[in-house]
C-alpha cells in the first residue's frame, strides 16, 4: 500500500504507507453482516475480512508509524469531526525512509 504522487515525487524522501480497514472488535455484529454482503456481491479476488487491531498493526512492520499510531478513524484527526463517535475501522499512517 505504498504510495508515491503521480509526479514521481516522494513525500518528504520516504514511502509513506496509509491504511484504513474494517474492524473486528468494534460493532464485530455489525462488521461481520457488512462483510457477508459486501463479499456476496464482490468479485472473487476482492472480498474483506474484518481483523484486530493487533494485525492491523502488524501491516505497519518496517515503518516508522505516526502518531496517533492505529486507531479507530476519527481518532486520527479527531480535531476534522468532533462530535464522530466511534467506527468499525481500524487505520493509520507509516513512514519508511528511502
């Protein structure tokens, strides 16, 4: 999930790996419904599997992960929508030098 701008420039001389993702532990009844339907009408190679926030994390390996680290969306800039409660997504950003 690295990503470079279209121009080719690098972001601040480093790969910069961002992530959102459904969660497991939060609204899991929820989740898990969401799932069975998105994956009953996705393509085969594009189905979803909710995961903790321990295997979140564990995409981040190898890169420097900024602060707030993994947390639920509004978490990561909860200044953009105060009054956001809580999302079944997990996310967060990674940094790797070049």
């Amino acid at each position: 999930m690295a990503w470079t701008p279209a121009d080719g420039r690098r972001l601040g001389g480093a790969v910069v790996d961002a992530l959102a993702h459904p969660a497991a532990e939060i609204g899991a009844e929820e989740v898990a419904a969401s799932m069975r339907v998105h994956n009953a009408r996705a393509a085969a190679h594009a189905g979803a599997t909710p995961r903790t926030h321990a295997d979140v994390t564990c995409f981040f390996d190898g890169t420097e992960l900024l602060r707030p680290g993994v947390v639920q969306l509004p978490e990561w800039r909860p200044e953009a929508d105060p009054g956001r409660g809580a999302l079944p997504m997990s996310c967060g950003v990674g940094r790797k030098p070049l």
